[in-house]
C-alpha cells in the first residue's frame, strides 16, 4: 500500500525484519506517508513500549494506539493517524518556572522543547542569585529573550541594559553578550532558530576568581 490509500486501510509492518537500531526510525517514517484515519500494524518480537513513548511525546492528541496482542515474543500494535500534522500543544506554565527564580544550586537550563522533530529552539535559563554568564560572541543567528523572573543584568559592548520580568530583549547574531543576576536570580527564556547546541559558561556567585 502507498500514501493514496483511502481513510481506513491497514498496512503491516513487521519491525522484527528490522535491526533494532533502525526500528523505531522506519515506523516514523511509514506514519508520516499515512492519509488520515489510516493505521500500521505493527509486529514485533518485543514490548514497544519505548516507540509508544516517543508517540506520545511527539505526537500526542494525534494517534491512536491499540495494542492486539502482548507477547510473549509477539507483540501486535494497532497504531492510526488521526490528524495530518501533530497538534498544536501546551508544552508549559511559564509562571510556575518563574516562581522558582533564585533556587540556590540551580543555574544553566532548566528547559527545553522535548519535541524532536522542530525548526525552533527554544530553553529556559536559570541564574542563581549574583551568578553569571561570562562575555561571549553570539552565533550566527539571533536570539529573542524573555525574562520571565527575578533580575539582572545584560552587558553588551556599550554598557549594560536592566532586565526584568517581562523585558523582551533582541541578540542580534553575532553580538557580544554577558549576563548577571540581580541578589534574587534571574530566569528568561530564550528562542530562535534551531542549531547545534551551545555552551554557556556560567559563573556561581561564591565561584573563585
């Protein structure tokens, strides 16, 4: 069966033809050429339950999962596209992250999109009280940045601009960039294009020099 199959159709598909590694990355794939109310069967020689995890992270609200039979050593999953993208979604209470600005102990990100398949990054970072990122040159993309509790400081190459809850600030790429937390930390949520992952050098409070 292809992709033009009418709403309803089945088609099989057994993983255990699959080296393990490769399984999970096959059933995406296979899901995402299905039409709407359209199901896989899967067939495998082992509980799925990990694939039924990365389902409900990735597509939660969109899929239905119905499990026909439970082994042992044959499994038989009944799994149905509902929508024909994943859904929109609440990934959080922001003023729950903002109401915990200031845990001592706790600096770096402390969030970020779970989903797998994005076009955005996005991560809450946390600074302890009077705790810090050191200077450092932005990458080649902006950044758009929230602050979502406490206060602080953001130094560019021209002096420092306050921050506080609410302040909506604009790295543009490549600009030099330093943080500082006010005596209350400081917690703002950044966003921008997805890229690889950066590190950010963050200084605690009672940190020798």
């Amino acid at each position: 069966m292809t992709n033009t199959d009418p709403p309803g159709t089945t088609q099989e598909l057994d993983l255990r033809e699959l080296d393990a590694p490769e399984r999970h990355r096959h059933v995406l794939e296979r899901y995402a050429q299905l039409p709407v109310e359209a199901s896989l069967l899967l067939v495998d020689d082992r509980d799925p339950h990990d694939l039924r995890h990365e389902f409900e992270s990735e597509h939660p609200g969109s899929h239905e999962w119905e499990q026909l039979a439970s082994g042992p050593g044959r499994w038989r999953i009944r799994l149905t596209k509902m929508a024909s993208t994943p859904l929109p979604r609440l990934l959080l209470d922001t003023r729950a992250v903002a109401g915990r600005t200031g845990e001592p102990g706790v600096s770096g990100a402390v969030w970020n999109i779970p989903a797998r398949e994005r076009d955005l990054d996005s991560n809450i970072i946390s600074l302890e009280p009077g705790g810090s990122i050191d200077a450092y040159a932005g990458p080649e993309l902006d950044v758009l940045i929230h602050v979502l509790g406490g206060e602080g400081t953001l130094g560019t190459e021209r002096g420092d601009v306050p921050l506080s809850p609410g302040s909506l600030v604009w790295l543009p790429r490549r600009s030099r960039r330093s943080f500082a937390a006010g005596p209350g930390g400081l917690r703002y949520l950044t966003v921008h294009q997805r890229r690889q992952s950066l590190v950010l050098r963050t200084t605690r409070p009672d940190a020798p020099a």
